[in-house]
C-alpha cells in the first residue's frame, strides 16, 4: 500500500487501524528522514519533563548534559525539522505555538517607538 491510502484494488484504508501509513498515521514514517536518536530522546523529554523532579534546567543537564541554553538552541532547531512534525507531529506543533506565544509577548513588551538598534 501507497503513501495515497489505497491499496492496489483502489480501496482506501483506514487511517485509523494499525497497519495505518497515511498523514495521520502514528509513529515515523518510513519514507519521512529519520532522527536522530537524540532529537527523538529530546521530543520524548518535551513530551513529559513535568515527571523529572525538579527544575527543568536541572532535569536537562542530568538527562543531555546540555546547558539550557545550548538544549534550547537544539530544540528550537529540531521543531523547525521536517522529520521531527512526521515523527510527533501534535507535540511539534504545540512547541511551535509555544515558540511563537512567547516571541509575539516579546514583542508586545517593547515599548512604541523604540529602535533596539541602539540609535540616538
């Protein structure tokens, strides 16, 4: 069976069921590129770091070895990934919503008028 849904009598499968290879299938694809097995180690931590103890940034450095900073660079670069939105592509999109929430406050914030150039 095709990437279409059909089988080779032209039937449509159902999406739903577990041999399910369609756009709403879950899991990877098999024609999608392939994570790493970090990037997916990371969405899986996206998934439910509220589990860890502690703070996130604690819980980050225990289970990567990663400063925040550096975690969060990849992270930013991994939901921007074509293979990251087929292998989870739910838990992609709430953390592009959740990028953009916080980049759209940022620039609510900023005061009318003002240049962050640096012109006087």
């Amino acid at each position: 069976m095709g990437r279409s849904g059909r089988d080779a009598a032209g039937a449509t499968a159902d999406a739903t069921g577990p041999d399910a290879t369609g756009p709403d299938a879950i899991g990877p694809d098999a024609d999608a590129p392939s994570l790493a097995d970090r990037d997916r180690r990371i969405l899986a931590f996206e998934r439910d770091w509220t589990r860890h103890a502690g703070a996130k940034e604690d819980a980050v450095r225990a289970e990567f070895g990663l400063s925040s900073a550096r975690y969060y660079q990849i992270l930013n670069a991994l939901i921007d990934s074509p293979a990251a939105i087929v292998y989870d592509p739910m838990l992609v999109r709430r953390l592009q919503r959740m990028r953009e929430a916080r980049m759209s406050a940022r620039t609510l914030r900023r005061a009318p008028g003002t240049s962050t150039a640096g012109h006087s």
